[in-house]
C-alpha cells in the first residue's frame, strides 16, 4: 500500500471513538462528533479495508445513530457523548435529510459486505421509520422529496425544494434495502421515484412536468441540474449528485458517457485536477448570491471557488472516481485517485476539508476523516475488488 493509504487508514483511526467515526481528529467541538453522513462515508471505506477494527466502529456509528433516531423516524444529524452527557442534534437552521437516507445505505452496506443478514432484521424498524418519514416529506405524494434550504450536505447552498441529490441517496437507499426484503411495493416505489426523475431532470423527457413552465426555460447541458422548487430550476453542476446518478445508472448510456465527460474535463483543467463540488462559482452579479450570502449561520465561507461554491472536496471526488470505475473508465479513474492522494497529502498529509479551486489553497478544518475515507474507498474499489451494494 501507498504512503497515503497507510496515512489515510492511520486518520480513521485517530477518528474513531467508542461510539463511532468522528468527523475530524482535530479538536473542534462540532467535528468531534458521530455525524450520520461522515460516519457512513467512514464507513463504507472501512468495509472497503477490511480492517476489521474499523469495521466495528463503523458498527458502533451506526448503533449511535439508531439509539437516538427520533420517534418520529428522523435520523440525528450528529451526536455528541462526553462523560454521560448526550447533545444530539437533527440539524440547525434546518433538519437533514440526507441523515435517514445515509443511515439506511449504511445498515444495508454493512449487513451486504458482512454477509449478515440478521443486521437488516435488527435495524428493520429503524429503516421502515425512515421510509414512512421520507414519504412524508415528498408533500404532494409524488414520489419525489422535497428539501428545505440547508437540508443536506451542502447546507450553506442554494439547492432546495426537489434535489437531486437527495432523490438519488433516497433511491440508492430503497434500492439496497430491497436487495434483503424483496418487497413488490418498494419496487414500484424505486421505479416511480426513477420515472419522475427521468421526467423533470433530464433534457427532452416526456411526461408531465412538476413545474412545466420553469422545465421549459431550463438550457440543459451535459449534465443534471441541481435542484428545482416552485420558484424554478436551478442548473448548477453538482459532483456529487452527478456521480450518484451515474453508479446507479439513471439515464442511457449516451447521456452517462456525456456527464461522465464533461466532469473529467472539468477536473482536468484545474489547478487540483479535481472536481468542484458545484459549478460555475456563483459570483457577487449572480441573481442567487443574496440566497448564498445569507445561508451561513455563523460565518460566510462561500466564496467564490471556495467550500460549496466551486471549491473542491476530496470525498466529493471520491464518489466521482467510483462513478468512472463503474462505467470503466480506467484511466480516468487512475487519474482522479492520484489527485485526491496529492490532495489529502497537502500540508503534510493534513486531509484538509476542502481547496479553493482556483488557488489550491486549503480550506475548512484539516484531518476530515471523510478526506480519508474518499482515497480508501476509491482505492480498494479500484484495486482489490471491493464492491458496494448499487
């Protein structure tokens, strides 16, 4: 193994705790947390190690998530355990949805990887309390979520209403957990969800449109837009999204190969050689830079080709490497391996959050045990035949 391999498997270590995958080894009160979609992103890398002691906190995270879902079904966006003291947090200004859709793919992957079964039975309560809730949350009962402002990963952004991202963490989630139950009804609801996807994302689609007015304003390009509300579409690139669509084959094949190809040159022609989180930067002219600028709780860090808005991640690109390796894409995924190794290799192996684009320099907080994760997950897949539940 590599130098940063071993470093990368050395920081999920730092960042394990008796209750799960911390966010960071740095000692920041809000990373020093078991959040629910760092802690699976930790650990579907550790499933991918093998390293059984990582596996166990990868158990451990999701026990910690299950013993404080709310009654209701809502999934902690993080807990905190010191001394006894318990601060569990199902988000700020907003609640988390990717929370409930990352705890489900998470139980699932383990009982895949680790060939129990019985794990899906334990958890089956906890998982069928996160579906009821998500159906809640499309509203209208058609089949698609609809996300608050700061309802994801990306919280201090612009998406809301019907993003996409989250209609994919849903569908992958629907998708594992079928893969145990082999329901019917959950199969019809995975090919609702993907039709309605189908119908309102994609150029030149059929069907009735959600919103058919602001559908046909939209100049679609080679890629997916973000997200759309009643207000209209907003078309931003988005990586992550992107990618997910890919591994979980949305689209034909042509119009995979064209996202696939316009991320790849993308990343190519930057400094980093990795891909930004969303693209273009929403600059200071931009007709959303007054949503962006008020969407921080705390500080702006928005700028432009920075965090959200056009900076770039090394877990973002590790899903995108995982999009290239499905689709075979070799090279390119050798490629995109490299630049996160160089990435998370910055200021001494510092597996910084995430890079101003433009500039390469680092932002947010150093030793993200997600930074990690991103190179071990992509590596193992690439090179020792591990494979997730799709």
């Amino acid at each position: 193994m590599s130098l940063v391999y071993n470093k990368s498997i050395e920081l999920l270590f730092k960042c394990s705790s008796e209750d799960g995958f911390l966010a960071s080894a740095q000692n920041i009160s809000n990373y020093k947390r078991v959040w629910a979609r760092d802690g699976v992103i930790c650990g579907l890398a550790a499933l991918a190690s093998g390293n059984e002691e990582l596996i166990q906190i990868f158990k451990k995270t999701i026990e910690t998530l299950a013993a404080h879902q709310h009654k209701i079904g809502t999934v902690p966006s993080n807990v905190s355990i010191q001394n006894n003291d318990i601060d569990v947090s199902y988000g700020g200004l907003a609640g988390r949805v990717d929370a409930v859709t990352w705890f489900v793919i998470g139980v699932c992957q383990y009982a895949y990887c680790k060939k129990e079964d019985s794990f899906i039975d334990k958890y089956k309560s906890n998982i069928e309390k996160c579906f009821t809730l998500l159906e809640a949350w499309e509203f209208n009962n058609k089949h698609l979520l609809y996300v608050p402002l700061s309802g994801n990963w990306a919280d201090e952004y612009i998406t809301d209403g019907y993003v996409l991202y989250d209609q994919l963490l849903r569908l992958w989630a629907l998708k594992s957990y079928n893969h145990f139950v082999k329901s019917d009804s959950i199969s019809n609801k995975i090919e609702n969800i993907k039709e309605q996807i189908q119908i309102n994302f994609f150029p030149d689609s059929g069907g009735e449109k959600f919103h058919e007015k602001a559908y046909n304003e939209v100049k679609f390009k080679d890629y997916l837009p973000c997200s759309f509300s009643p207000s209209g579409y907003k078309i931003q690139f988005d990586a992550f999204a992107n990618a997910l669509a890919v591994m979980l084959n949305i689209g034909d094949e042509d119009f995979q190969d064209r996202q696939m190809n316009f991320a790849f040159n993308l990343a190519s022609e930057t400094k980093l050689g990795m891909l930004p989180a969303f693209w273009p930067p929403i600059s200071e002219d931009d007709e959303h830079w007054n949503l962006l600028k008020n969407n921080c709780k705390y500080e702006f860090r928005n700028y432009p080709n920075e965090f959200h808005n056009g900076g770039s991640w090394s877990m973002v690109n590790g899903f995108f490497g995982l999009a290239l390796f499905s689709k075979n894409k070799i090279q390119q995924t050798d490629f995109i391996l490299e630049k996160i190794n160089n990435a998370n290799e910055i200021s001494d192996f510092s597996f910084y959050e995430n890079f101003n684009t433009k500039t390469r320099e680092p932002n947010g907080v150093p030793y993200c045990a997600w930074s990690a994760a991103a190179g071990v997950l992509l590596h193992q897949t690439r090179y020792s035949d591990f494979k997730l539940l799709i």
